[in-house]
C-alpha cells in the first residue's frame, strides 16, 4: 500500500500518537521536516530523506518549525 500523508504543525504539548502494525514500512520525505519516534529513538529527516523499519515496531511521527511535512509511505 503507498500512501500520501501530510503531517500539520503539532500544537504546543501535543501528545504523540504512536502506530504499530505488521510489515516494512518505507518513509521518503517530501516537504518540510518530520521528527520520527522509532522504538523510542528519536530521527528528524528533511526533503530527500527516506527511512526503512519494521512497522511492527512503536512509531510515531510530528511536522517540526510549526509546519506541515508531507511525506509517501509505503507499506509492504
């Protein structure tokens, strides 16, 4: 499954959401800046990044500078 998502600014305190469902699952950042919690380790990928993790694990992900971040993700 690929998947377009756009990630609005966090409001201040903000509680993070964190997803778990089996598969791989593949990140590539299109716009803006997506701070990713992966099993409790913080990443922050920019426009051009990617990411490939075991969806089965903790995630959660939050746009940074008070803007939205787009990214695809696909899940296999």
């Amino acid at each position: 499954e690929t998947f377009l998502v756009t990630v609005p600014p966090a409001l201040q305190d903000e509680k993070l959401h964190c997803y778990k469902h089996p598969g791989q699952e593949f990140t590539y950042v299109l716009e803006g800046r997506l701070k990713i919690v992966l099993d409790g380790h913080e990443l922050v990928l920019t426009r051009g990044d990617s990411l490939y993790f075991d969806s089965g694990m903790e995630h959660a992900m939050l746009a940074m500078d008070n803007a939205p971040a787009k990214f695809i993700s696909v899940v296999v």
